[in-house]
C-alpha cells in the first residue's frame, strides 16, 4: 500500500493531474473551507445563546425554513443546520466521484472519502443529540472534536491529491508538525469545555469551574511552544520547500493572533461576542495549518525515500 501511495504521488509530480484529480481536490477545498465556516457559525451559536433557538431537530418549528419565528437567534442555528447538511451533501458527492474515478485515482481517496463521510455523519448524530439533550457540555465538546477531526481529514485528502516536489530536507518536521497539531487540538477541545459549561462566567462570578478555565490557560503554553518550535525549525532549515516555510510561519502569526484574541476575550469577559467567535475560528484554522504542514513535510520525506523503495 505504502508503494501504491508512493507511485500515484511521484505521477503527480510528473504529469499533469487528470480532470477528476482536480474536480475532486477543488470540491475537497471547497468542502473544507465550508467546514471552517459550519465552526464560526458554530461558535456565534453557541455565544449568542441560540444553541436551543430551534426547538425541534433536524426541522425548525417543523418547517424548512422557519419564516415567521426568524430573528437572529434563530437564523444562526438554522443557517448553522444548512451549513451542516451542505457539507453532508457535498462529502456524498466527494464518495461517489471517488468510487465513480477509482481507476483514475489513488486507491486510498475511497477510503478516505468514507472516513470523511463516517465523522460528517457521526457529527450530524452529536447536533441532533446537542438539541435534545438541552446543550449538555459533553456532547457539545464532543460536537466539536469531531467537526475538527473532520476539517483535518479533508486537509490531508486536499494535500495528497495536490501536485508536490519535496526538496527532502524536511526530516523530522513532520514529527514537530504533527506534535504541535496535536497540542493545539487538545486545547481547542479545552476551549469547548470552557464554553460550553461557561466556565469564564463562573470562575470569576462564583469561583466556580476555575479549574476547566485554568487548564485552558496553563494549555497555551505547550501549544504555543510546539508551533513556535515548527517555526524556527522550518526558519533553520536549509533548502525546506516554499510550502512548507509558509505554512510554518502562517502557523506562528497565527498563534500570536489566537493569544491576542483569548486576551482580549477574557478580560472583557467574554462580553464582546465576534471576539469570542474570531478566537474559536482562529484556533481552528491554526489546527488546520498545522495538519496542512506534517501531511506536507511526510509527503517530502517520502520523496526522499522513493528512489530507495524503487
């Protein structure tokens, strides 16, 4: 299998990628930023107390489009359900082409194509129960996790099916990459618990759940380090791909980015809701990045190796 997945990277290196490659990468692009979207929509749900503003599930009201009960509260968790059930249709479409082109494609895009569709279902099953079970913060967090997990799928499948000529001096940024991708998924995760038991509000309300909100905040500090360990390494070394040297750095403004906001957020006490939302979206997009950047500097590395293997 490993062979397999070497060859079809070394032809798209070499040829020019076949129509369906590209249809397939650009909807995978499209499904991804979408996703990145569905969690912005998301996170302004959650902050502006509309998490329940559709009563029922998976209508609202009992109608497809709820004209006559339509405020702000409840726009955001239908367009939130919208979102979601886009994305839905979309990672169907993305299985059938997959299955439809196989002979054309690499034989791991079916598999990876279900994965995807597997976790937009299993994340569909979580919003239901997130209604039903009136927000309890498990599921809510899990909600999150998952949606998370989805987008980073979609990236790895984006990134393998993109046309790329490692320079192979990109060692062991992958394992760096990879680390600091890991850091920063766990603490996204800590910032939905956060948010989904309001623990802001009760710690410096009633001392309450100070320590969900403390472990957010002791949980910057090896997810910053890790990013800006992938940032220097990527500075430090010699003749690392553009790509590569771009996604590091975007990762370490990012970062910055994302501490400047979760300041600004707390000591306004979370009063200012599109600096809640900008903080949660940047976490995931900083996520992103960084699955964007290991399944790019394994995708180098195993260029290296090819000609071993051959």
């Amino acid at each position: 299998m490993t062979e397999s997945v070497l060859q079809h990277q070394t032809r798209l290196t070499q040829n020019p990628s076949p129509n369906a490659i590209v249809w397939i990468r650009r909807l995978v692009w499209k499904i991804a930023i979408a996703t990145l979207l569905l969690m912005a929509v998301g996170s302004a749900t959650r902050v502006m107390n509309a998490g329940l503003a559709c009563p029922d599930w998976p209508l609202c009201y009992g109608q497809l489009v709820p004209s006559q009960q339509m405020n702000l509260q409840v726009f955001l968790e239908w367009f939130h359900r919208l979102d979601a059930a886009l994305i839905g249709v979309s990672t169907i479409a993305l299985v059938g082409l997959s299955v439809w082109f196989r002979s054309i494609l690499p034989k791991w895009l079916p598999w990876a194509s279900l994965l995807a569709l597997g976790l937009i279902v299993f994340q569909g099953v979580l919003g239901g129960l997130t209604v039903t079970q009136l927000l309890r913060f498990d599921i809510v967090t899990a909600h999150l996790g998952t949606a998370l997990l989805f987008f980073a799928t979609l990236i790895i499948i984006a990134i393998n099916l993109t046309p790329y000529q490692g320079t192979g001096v990109a060692h062991q940024l992958k394992w760096f990459g990879l680390t600091a991708a890991v850091l920063i998924y766990l603490q996204s995760l800590l910032g939905g618990l956060v948010g989904s038991r309001w623990a802001v509000h009760q710690c410096l309300a009633t001392s309450q759940l100070c320590i969900v909100m403390n472990s957010h905040l002791l949980g910057v500090i090896p997810a910053t380090l890790s990013t800006l360990i992938v940032v220097y390494l990527s500075w430090r070394t010699p003749g690392l791909h553009p790509n590569l040297r771009k996604l590091a750095y975007s990762a370490g403004s990012l970062v910055f980015l994302q501490i400047l906001l979760g300041v600004a957020t707390l000591r306004l006490h979370l009063q200012v809701e599109p600096l809640t939302v900008a903080h949660h979206t940047v976490g995931a997009a900083l996520f992103g990045t960084l699955v964007a950047f290991t399944a790019l500097s394994l995708r180098d590395r195993l260029i290296l190796i090819l000609p071993k293997m051959v």
